[in-house]
C-alpha cells in the first residue's frame, strides 16, 4: 500500500553539496515531477472514461514548480491557481492520493483535506483552524490558501497574505503573535497564468504590492495561451515581464525585482527562485518571476482538445520542449543519472501512482457501497411487506446494478420508496425512515455545512454585554462614539488594524478614526490607494494570518468594486474548505439615504445575494454600530458594517462602556410598539419610518416599527413573525430597488417566521424606484422612500381594512 507522501524538496544551499547528494536531490525531483505528469495523464483518463466529473491539471509546468519548492520554507503562503499540482507534492502540502481523491469529489476531509470534495481537482487548501476553532501554528506549517477557480481571483489575498509579513516585521507590538510569523520573514508565493494577467486584479495587486513594498513573489506560468487564446490577442507585446518594466526598482525607488527565466531549464530555475526569494524574504522587495516557453501537453482542461487551436508547428515545439523531457535530457548528459535508471524510475513512479489512484477511488467507492448495501436492503425488507412489492424490488435492484452509484443515487431511490408507500405504517418503513433521515444529516453535513465556521469563537457566542449610561452621559456626534469605540478596541487589542481610502492621515471622510493615526501609528491606522478589490483582499490576506482587519470602503457604492473578492473568495471560504480556513475580516462602509446616481447607496440586494458567509450588519445609528463593532471584533467571522452615511452628525448619548458593550448579531428590535401594521426596515429609513409613525398616530393609526439590525442573521428570535400575531399585518421598506433587500425580508417574514398565518392583508414592500436616485433633495424626494409614501402606504393598507374609519386619500 502506498504510504502519503510528505517530501519536501532538499535545497541546493550548502557549499559542500558532494555530487552524489545533488544527484540525489535532482533525482528526487525528477520522480516527484513524473509522479505529478502521471497523474495528469490519469486523471484526464479518469474523467474521459466518466469516473471523475471535470479535470484540469498542471502538467507542462512541472520543472518551475520543483524550483519554486526549493525557496518555499515553513511559515510561507501560497495564493495560487490550479496548475499547481508538483509545487504542493514537492513541498508535501498535498500528496498524490490526496490529489485523486478530490478529483473523485471525496467529501471526506481526511482524504481531501483541501475541499472535502467540494472544489474541482488541483484547488489547494492546507487546514489552519485547529477542532476548537483555535488557530494553528502557521509559522511552523507550510500554508496554502485556498484556492479559487476565477482567473486572477486570488491576487488580492495574495497582497494581503504578504502584507501581514510587513505589519509582523515592522510593528515590534505584534511579536506576541509568534504563532503566525518569525519576525516578518515568511514570502507569499503568488502564481497565475499568462492569460489571467489581463485581469484588473492582477494589475491592480501588482501595483499595490510595488506602493507597499511587501514580500510578495508572484510567478507567472507562461504557456502562450489561455485556454484558446494566444498571447497576441492578451498581452501587449505578448510578453508580461517586458511591459511591467517600469515598476523595476532602481536607486532610490521603490518597485520591483524583476526575471525572466524558461519554464524547461530546471537549473536555471533553481537559481532564479534561490535569489528573487532570498531578495524577498529578506528585504521585503517584490518579485514578478516570469517563467515562459512553459507547455500544456493534454491541453487546457478535460473539457476540449488543444488540436483545435494550435498549429502543427506549436504543437511540435511543444513536444519538444516538454519540460520534463528536457530534464531528462539534460541529467543523462550531464551524468546525473542514466537513461536505464530513468526507464526504472519512470516504471516504478507509473505503478506508484496507479496505485494511489486506485486506492482513492475504491476508498469513496468502498464507503458508498456500504451505504448501497444498507439502503437496498432495506427497501427489500420494506418491499415483502407493501402490494407495490415489484415496484420497490425494481427500485433496490436498480440501485444494486448501478454502475458507479453516488450518494444521490442512493439518497433518491430511498426517497421515491418513500413516495410509493405513503399509505404504509409498518416497522420496515419506519427502519427505512430512520435510516434515510440520519443519511441526511450526514449528507447535509458533507454538502451543506460550514458557511461560516462556526467555532466557539463565532461572533453568535460572543456574550451580551449591555450598553450602561450614567446620568449624565455625554451627548456626542454619531462620530465621535465611534470614534471613542475604535480607540478603546485599538488600545485593547494591538492585532486591530484599519486601512482604507483617506482613513489614515485624515482619520476617514467621516472622522471616525480621527486623531488615531497619531496616536496608534500609521502602520495600525493606514492610507491606501484608491483599489477596492486589494483593499478587501488586503483585509483577508491579514485576517487569515491571525490579525484583526478593518477594511474600509469609502462608499457603500464602491464595494461593486470588489464584489469578486467578497463573493467568490471570502464568502466561499469556509465552505469550500469544509471549515478548515476563515477570513475573520470586517469591512466598514457607509451608504443608505445620500444623493446621487453613484452615491445613493443602498445596493443591498446585490450584497443579499452574494455575500452569503458575510455578517451584514446595517446599524441604525453610530451606537449600534459601536455594539455591534464590539461584538464582531471578539468574533472571528467576516463582516459587513454599513453605517449610516447621514447620522455622523446627529447626537447620541456616549455608553460608559462604548468600547465594551456588545450589539447581538441577529437580535432584532422593537422601536415603537403598534398594534395596527407591523413595519420592518433598517439604517437611516427607520429615521423616516419614525417620523411617519408620530404623523399616522394622529391619525389614529399605531405601527409597530421593528429594526432586525442585521440582514444576515435575521431576526433569530421571531420577533417580527411574534409582531404579525398583532398586527396581522406587514410592510416591508428598503431604500433598494423594488423585489431586493425588501423581497427578502418579505420572504424571511412570511415564510421562515410562518408569518403568512397571521396575516390578514397582503403583504407589502415600499422600495426605492427602479433607477438609482438623481442628485438633489427633490431626486431623492421622488426616488426613495419619504415620509409621505410611507404614510400613504400604511394608510392604505388601512384603508383596505376599514375603509369606513380610514377613507381613501385619493
Ligand atoms: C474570471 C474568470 N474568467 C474566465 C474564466 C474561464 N477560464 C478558466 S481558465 C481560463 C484560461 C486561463 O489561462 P491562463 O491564465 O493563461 O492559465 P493556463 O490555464 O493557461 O495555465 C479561462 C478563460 C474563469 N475561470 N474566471
Ligand atoms: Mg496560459
């Protein structure tokens, strides 16, 4: 039985390398590259003959990826793409049968540790949060961030994983922190396609990174394509490393290090990644490795055939300048080994890995077999005893002769059993039942688990902490309780940092950070460029290496930016790593009720439909905001704070204990009781909402005006659901477009709190019209919600009701 291979690389860094110990290196190299071709070329056959679903492999990038090992030490980052299959074998992050048990989509995390079979084959992850939620040791692990299947996705956390080396070496506070770095001294490794570098991200990251100066090296695995696509038609000059010359550092400028270097020259390689990551590592310069004249052999992915698109002659070259062939080449020649010890060694690696292949497959197949066994047998026991015998026997023995039966297979004959006997009440169907509904706890566990990471640590656990006043407690600017809360956390907690657009020197647009900066220092309160998508990948990069980011986007608008990172990278981070990885980053922003077509600010049903994964807290006022700051920074999940962009100025009362107090996440709150219409908003509409309801209460009518305070989770404690007993009747109001965030909470009402069965009235949402609001109090008049609507539209519910007491207005 093949044992898991954990090799890790030997380097080439001692003068008295005798020639038999560098054979033997560059040997071991060999076999782990060819291991790593041969499951390529297995598993493309696997995927082709139907065993596996999809297949995209890194073969024809092997050679660079044995040099790059050879720099990657204990304490180090990758932030990759799927080619990367021999760098993880090399530095024993994975292993070859942890690579064909994720092809074959294994849910289970000892054999895919990376995904749990949640992600295609070749998507990395080592696992950092240890059982208890506590982190592991990642200055003494090799640490791979997990991967994305978005072209250029990563580039962002790879700014920030590298970042955090800078704030460890640099702030002498930090060193407490011994778990996550050794002084600074750990090198993020970027990797990304050719093609990939068309993308914003990328050059965004490489810009930020060259402003920053952190130890960053990012290699670009040129293979002249991407997917169909020649360089001619990605990059100008069809060469990345020849038009980011400018950011070459030279005396007296900050920049970059920039090689060149071709992916089949395993020497030359090994050179250039000893010295760009020496370079690196110790003087936090980045480093662009551009490695090129790299092939595809099987073509992109399973999904088509490179014949298609390559000439004859490429296609011939790249045979030729295989890289693993001419390592072969160049070893003979140089008397490294002979072509007879490399037929055997090549011999042995073939059968080494058909055997990790099998064993992985018959390992998931073993498992679902015993599961196929269990439930047939039991849709027999329960077919002797129903008149639909034939029909279930039909069933079972369907599932018995099933080629390659999945757990859906065996879930889905179970449940049409299920369907034909409902008129059945005997011991056989119940067994059956039993059975079934613990094979779905298990499957929702397997599939559905783990959004968030639920740890003792999770911000739901942190303890309610009451806001105290005393009698004469001061009355503040909205700001400046913010600002007091942010001061007492900074002070409590040095892994706090904040950084974003204007947020260092001026302490944010808004002043809530005012004054930090010079008290904090500016490597804990700091300015960035104008760059949404790396400040938010900034963010996670450090969050993920043990600190406690406050990424600021100026404008709830401008978070579009980097919706990318947010939805496909930090929302799916613990999902896609069953639980193994999290992000714990908040982002501070401000929107709601301000003018303007790119400054109106409420883009909720766009943030409602990817950021699930996210907290997404909308506070009313600043001292919810401060609560709920207080809570999220004692938590270790991701979050979305939008404060509301007009009440910096209003005056609110300052808690004794502001940076204490803690807001639960999910506790909605009653801020007028009602008996007649119960509605539901949040932010700065409440504001509006509360005005309305002193208008209708001349009126006569009384509205129960309830604030879930966060969208996600909302209202754990049915308390809008509890108000329709009342009430029976609901209006939803948002500042989005009409069917967005108020659809939502509509649908949260009416169907999770069963608040349909109280309801006498159809339920009803007052939304902002469907184009974005024009600039000027009138466009906003007529745009959004205003008192007036909100009136008219409670009256009118009212009016259906009793139209005799409450006669129409128009
Ligand atoms: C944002 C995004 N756009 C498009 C794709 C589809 N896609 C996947 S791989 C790929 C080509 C990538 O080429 P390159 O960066 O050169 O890497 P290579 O596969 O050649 O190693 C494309 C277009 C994607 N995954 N993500
Ligand atoms: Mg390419």
């Amino acid at each position: 039985m093949p044992g898991t291979t954990i090799r890790a690389t030997s380097k080439f860094n001692t003068a008295e390398l005798s020639f038999d110990d560098f054979k033997k290196i560059v040997i071991d190299d060999y076999r782990i590259g060819f291991e790593s071709r041969q499951a390529s070329l297995i598993g493309r056959r696997e995927v082709l003959t139907g065993k596996a679903k999809f297949g995209i492999f890194g073969d024809g990038k092997e050679v660079a990826q044995l040099a790059m090992a050879k720099a990657f030490r204990a304490g180090d980052w990758r932030a990759g793409y799927y080619r990367d299959q021999t760098f993880m074998f090399a530095t024993g992050m994975s292993n070859l049968k942890e690579f064909f048990a994720q092809l074959y989509a294994n849910p289970d995390i000892e054999k895919d540790p990376a995904s749990a079979g949640r992600q295609m084959n070749c998507h990395y992850a080592t696992r950092f949060i240890n059982a208890d939620g506590s982190w592991v040791n990642q200055a003494e692990t090799m640490n791979c961030s997990s991967d994305i299947s978005t072209t250029g996705g990563h580039m962002p956390r790879l700014l920030g994983l590298a970042y955090a080396s800078k704030l460890y070496r640099q702030n002498k506070e930090l060193e407490y922190l011994e778990q996550f770095s050794v002084n600074g001294n750990e090198v993020a490794f970027g990797t990304i396609g050719n093609g990939s570098t068309s993308e914003g991200l990328f050059f965004e990251t490489f810009n930020a990174a060259g402003v920053l100066q952190v130890p960053m090296a990012i290699s670009v695995w040129d293979d002249a394509y991407a997917i169909s696509v020649p360089a001619k038609l990605q990059t100008t000059k069809e060469d990345i490393s020849e038009i980011l010359k400018g950011f070459q550092r030279e005396k007296e400028t900050n920049g970059y290090e920039i090689f060149k270097v071709r992916g089949w020259d395993y020497i030359a390689l090994c050179e250039t990644y000893e010295r760009a990551i020496a370079l690196c590592r110790e003087q936090h310069v980045p480093v662009l490795i551009h490695v090129v004249e790299m092939t595809q052999p099987q073509g992109h992915s399973t999904s088509g055939s490179h014949e298609r698109y390559k000439t004859k002659d490429r296609l011939t070259w790249e045979d030729d300048h295989d890289c693993l062939l001419k390592m072969r080449e160049w070893m003979i020649a140089s008397a490294i080994s002979t072509e007879a010890e490399l037929d055997e060694l090549e011999t042995e690696a073939k059968k080494y890995v058909r055997e990790c292949q099998r064993e992985a497959a018959s390992e998931l197949l073993g498992v679902i077999n015993t599961e196929l066994d269990e439930a047939a047998k039991l849709i027999d026991e329960l077919a002797y005893n129903v008149a639909a015998k034939d029909e279930l026997l039909d069933i079972s023995s369907a599932l018995r002769s099933s080629y390659d039966a999945g757990r859906k297979d065996i879930i889905a004959a179970i449940r049409k059993t299920l369907r034909i006997t409902t008129r059945e009440n005997s011991a056989e169907r119940q067994s059956l039942l039993n059975w079934f509904n613990a094979e779905m706890v298990k499957n929702d566990e397997r599939f559905n688990s783990k959004l968030f990471t639920d740890t003792p640590q999770s911000p739901l656990n942190v303890p309610v902490v009451a806001a105290i006043y005393s009698d004469d407690a001061r009355l503040l600017d909205g700001r400046e309780v913010l600002n007091a809360c942010f001061d007492i956390n900074f002070d409590r907690d040095k892994s706090i940092v904040a950084f974003g657009e204007d947020v260092g020197a001026i302490g944010d647009v808004n002043q809530g950070f005012a004054g930090l900066q010079n008290k904090y220092g500016d490597l804990r309160i700091t300015d960035t460029g104008i760059r949404e998508a790396t400040i938010i990948g900034q963010g996670m990069g450090l969050a993920m290496r043990g600190l406690r980011p406050i990424a600021e986007i100026q404008y709830l608008d401008y978070l579009i930016y980097a919706m990318t990172v947010l939805s496909d990278d930090i929302a799916s981070l613990s999902y896609r790593t069953r639980g193994g990885q999290k992000a714990p980053l908040i982002i501070r922003t401000r929107g709601h009720r301000l003018e303007g077509i790119w400054h109106s600010g409420s883009p909720m049903g766009l943030i409602l439909n990817s950021m699930r994964g996210f907290h997404i807290c909308v506070p009313r006022n600043m001292t919810q905001a401060a609560g709920m700051y207080n809570t999220l920074l004692r938590g270790d999940e991701p979050a979305l704070v939008i404060e509301s962009l007009n009440g910096y100025r209003l005056k609110e009362k300052l808690p004794d204990n502001v940076g204490e107090f803690t807001v639960p996440l999910g506790k909605a709150e009653i801020l007028r009781n009602g008996a007649d219409v119960t509605v539901v908003s949040y932010g700065s509409t409440l504001r509006i909402v509360l005005e309305a309801a002193a208008e209708l209460e001349k009126m006569d009518i009384h509205i129960e005006v309830i604030d879930p305070q966060t969208l996600y989770p909302f209202d754990t404690e049915n308390v809008c659901g509890d108000s329709l007993k009342k009430t029976s009747k609901l209006l939803v109001i948002d500042e989005d477009v009409p069917g967005a965030a108020s659809a939502y909470i509509t649908q949260k009402i009416v169907e999770t709190e069963n608040g349909y069965y109280s309801l006498d009235a159809q339920p009803r949402t007052l939304t902002a019209k469907e184009h974005r609001p024009p600039y000027g109090s009138d466009g906003d008049y007529f745009s959004k919600p205003s008192i007036d609507d909100i009136i008219e539209a409670v009256y009118a519910m009212m009016n259906e009701a009793n139209p005799a007491k409450y006669p129409a207005i128009f």
